[in-house]
C-alpha cells in the first residue's frame, strides 16, 4: 500500500502557510506535487519538511532564489558552499545582536535609572563586544 498523498489544503493548513504560497514554491521549483486529485494538486507527506526548512530560510532572510540554490547543493558546489558559509556568518552576527538587543530589554524592563536609555548598564549590554 502507498503512502497517503495530502491534499493542497492539507499542506496548507499544516504548513501555514496559503495554497497560493505553494503554488508560488512549486512555479519556482522548491516543491513538486505528487499528483493531482480531480484539479486539486496532491503531495507526498515529506513536502512538510521542506516548507519547514523554506519557511525558516525565509525567516532568516534568505531569498528564493539562495533557497532553491542550496536545496540543489552538492558537497562538489564548492561556490554555492562558499556562499552558504558567508550566509552563516551573516547569521550569527545577527544573532549576536538580537541577544544584546533581548538582554539590554531585559535590563531596562526592571532598571530604575532615568532616562533608562542612559544607564551604564544599558549602555553596556548593547554595544557590540570588542
């Protein structure tokens, strides 16, 4: 016996996100639909994981097109491998920031220093590390 294919409004309610969405994905190449029931396109269950990792790609702002890149990268895409790193890079600079930015609201959320915007403390958990 084959496994279930879901209907497009399954993915959808599944994935969150809206069928016009995956047929943009699919336009694009990211997805591909196992069939079609009647006029309504159908995919193998696996499809969730991969709008799972396009939806967090797209989270942390990759565009389509470094998407569809790195779903097709092999460990011989040398380039594409470069730019993958570089893209990481970018993240973790990223990250750093939102982390100083989360602590510095942390700290103001309780500081009783006016303007908060001027506590020493403040100061210091946003500036970047040198």
């Amino acid at each position: 016996m084959g496994e279930k294919l879901l209907d497009i409004s399954e993915v959808a309610e599944r994935s969150g996100l809206a069928a016009s969405a995956l047929r943009f994905y699919e336009r694009r190449g990211l997805i591909s639909p196992a069939g079609r029931n009647g006029l309504r396109r159908t995919y193998r269950p696996d499809v969730l994981d991969r709008l799972a990792l396009i939806s967090c790609a797209r989270g942390a702002g990759f565009t389509i097109a470094e998407i569809s890149g790195f779903l097709r990268a092999t460990p011989g895409d040398v380039e594409l491998r470069a730019r993958m790193a570089d893209k990481a890079r970018g993240l973790e600079e990223d990250i750093a920031r939102l982390v100083r930015m989360r602590d510095s609201l942390h700290h103001a959320s309780t500081c009783t220093h006016e303007p908060l915007v001027e506590c020493p403390d403040f100061k210091r958990t946003i500036q970047e590390p040198r």
